[in-house]
DNA sequence: CGAGTTTGACCAGCGC
DNA sequence: GCGCTGGTCAAACTCG
C-alpha cells in the first residue's frame, strides 16, 4: 500500500515539503526506535546476566547439596543412627522429584504415631514439622511465591495484634505443605511467612525456589535433630558463615522439640540504625526452647561504607519487591545453610 | 455453580 | 482436671 500515492494530483510544492516533513518524522521516529531498542537490548542483557548468575547458584547448590549429602551419609548418620536408608530418603525432596511421598498430613498423623515407632517416627514428625520462615517486607497481605494457596484458617495469636493466617497447597491433591502469614508484631510492614512441609508435585520455578529451601532447611534440621551439643555448635557456625552477605539479610536457626525452624530475614535495616540490632525477634516466641533457641548475632561486617550501605538499601528495597528473585535468593542462602556442614569457611562469597 | 474465604467450633498439647 | 493456646475442620458465605 502506497501511502503517497494517493494525493499525487497537482499541488507538487506542498507535497515536497510534506514529504520532507514526513521524512524528517520517520528519522526522527527511527532514532526514537533504535534508542528503545538499544535500551531494551540493555535491559535484555542485564536480565541475561542476572538469569546466568541465578543459574549458577542454582548449580552451587545442587553441588552443595549432593556434597552434603554423601557427607551426612558418610560421617555423621554412621554416629546417630543405626537406620541409615530411611533418613537418606528423606533428603530425596530437595531433588524434587515427582513421584516422592503421597500421604496426606491426615495419613501421616493417624498412621503414624511417633510415640510408637522410635527413630522413623522422629525422623518423619521433625521433617514433617521442619520449617522455613521468611521476614520480608511487603504491603502485599501474602507474599506471592509461585504456588497456589488455599487459606483454611485464622487466628489471633497471643502477643500479636494481627491474625495469623494458615494455608494449605492446592497444587496438587495430598500435597502437605502449608504456610503461616503473619504480620510481625513490632513492625507491621514486615510479613513473616513460615513454610511447613515438601510438595510432591511439579512446580513451577518461582515455587521451586522456596520449595528447595524448605527442604533445605528440613534436612538441615534433620540432621541435627539429634540436638547433641556438637549439632548445636555447627548451627551457630553456619550463621557466622552468613555473615559475609550483606548486614541486612540474616539468617537464624532455632529447634524445639517439636518445631524446628530456620528464619531468614530479608528485612533490610532501618536507617537510622548504624550499628546492627538483632535483626528480629522469633515470632513463635511460646514454643522457642531457652536451651537450644540460637540468638541471631551481630554480624562481623561492620566496614561496609556507608555510601554502600545506602545502595545496599536501595539493592534491598528492590530485592524485597521482586518475589521471584527473593524466592531464588531465599532458596541460595536456604541451601548454603544446608551445606554448611561439609564446606566450613567455603565458598560462599556470592 | 464451583472454588475460595470466613469464622466459630473442635481438638491436642502443655503448664499449673 | 482445667484453662490456655495453636492448629485444623467444616458449614456458611462470597465471588467470578
Ligand atoms: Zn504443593
């Protein structure tokens, strides 16, 4: 279709200038377009480079987690359990494999009673039992994490204001995982979110993230579910191994005997606080066990500059508003902590 | 009409 | 045993 040929009937004058104008437009449109697409082939690169960087932890942690692995088996199951095959099952979610366990957390409880079955009993109630819980800010009443949600609960919780929200996984029938959401009592725009159990589904790679931490961290916790003093110390180990992420983002440990839990705060620090503060309180403060409760230290990286800490802040703001690249780090710093035990002082500067 | 949410009831564990 | 609390159930309700 040619657009000039219509009005091609006398008035040649005027119909140079108008092609002349038309033509400095379509310059000036094409500038226009090659600066967009320069800067959208920027932004595509970035995003390349971000996505090459997410793969390679992804890789770290798959390596970690197989080095873990035969490490638990090799070393530490040998001195806690005469039954090993049964535990090394349980590390099998992290693989997420899609054919793994079926029973409904109703099979599980009325099966199953742990009072009656020594070793399996403990072993399956504190992976069953193990959590992850997630301190992040967000306005969001939940933070968006990749899986589909079915709410079936809420309570006041004592000491908190706000209402502890309980939902189940509908990705898939029998799936047992469920999660917390709960406003921090201190800080209303902090949510914590607490993840409880491993799909036995496919899932999409947003939910992946957190699913692998969650297993992750069950395993972790498994294996020192034992709570000998040893266990114990190695846990304070790996949040002093965290200390080379960045001050704001911490990660704690803590068991009870029927709870176990690893939070991870993704809270960034407020500005006027200088030094450090504990970053956070457990919000589960009726079922932390005084014994093996691990305080959250103050982290050794205290010569970040404070031009650094600014962007760091803004590097945080922006962080805690993507959930998908919050899940992938959530699930790199989950998964770390997991392999702490075999890499003492390892690799862990990314 | 089906899926999801709300909300009071119910149950189990724990401390006294 | 009793009361408190956290967690779950399920009927009623809402919404698309
Ligand atoms: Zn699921």
């Amino acid at each position: 279709m040619d657009f000039f040929s219509r009005n091609s009937t006398g008035h040649a004058a005027s119909n140079n200038t108008f092609t002349v104008h038309v033509k400095e437009e379509q310059v000036h449109q094409d500038l226009q377009l090659n600066l967009n697409l320069a800067i959208l082939q920027a932004e595509l690169e970035n995003m390349k480079r971000e996505n090459e960087g997410l793969r390679s932890m992804v890789t770290q942690v798959k390596e970690k987690y197989i080095y873990l692995q035969r490490h638990i088996q090799e070393n530490i199951l040998p001195h806690e359990t005469t039954n090993n095959s049964k535990v090394i099952n349980l590390l099998v979610p992290l693989e997420m494999k899609t054919h793994s366990r079926v029973d409904s957390a109703d099979n599980i409880d009325s099966k199953f009673d742990p009072s009656k079955d020594g070793d399996r009993g403990a072993v399956e109630a504190s992976m069953k039992r193990a959590r992850v819980a997630v301190r992040a800010r967000s306005d969001a009443s939940m933070i968006s994490d990749g899986c589909q949600w079915r709410k079936y609960g809420q309570k006041m919780a004592k000491g908190n204001p706000c209402p502890r929200a309980y939902y189940r996984c509908t990705m898939a029938v029998g799936c047992l995982v469920r999660k917390q959401v709960q406003r921090c009592a201190e800080d209303r725009t902090v949510l914590i979110t607490t993840y409880e159990g491993t799909h036995n589904h496919p899932l999409p790679h947003a939910a992946m993230a957190m699913a692998s931490t969650t297993s992750a961290a069950a395993s972790m916790l498994l294996s020192g579910s034992k709570s000998t003093s040893d266990h114990l110390n190695r846990h304070l180990t790996a949040g002093s191994m965290l200390s080379s992420y960045p001050s704001h983002l911490t990660t704690s440990l803590a068991s009870t005997t029927t709870f176990p839990t690893v939070t991870l705060d993704l809270t960034s620090p407020r500005p006027d606080f200088h030094l450090r503060q504990p970053p956070f309180h457990f919000p589960f403060s009726t079922n932390m066990h005084p014994n093996i409760n691990v305080p959250n230290r103050p982290l050794v990286h205290f010569d970040t500059p404070s031009s650094d800490r600014e962007l760091m802040n803004a590097a945080t703001a922006a962080v805690t508003s993507d959930p998908n690249f919050m899940t992938a780090l959530v699930a790199a710093i989950g998964s770390i902590i997991g392999s702490d035990t075999c890499n003492r002082g390892g690799d862990v500067n990314n």
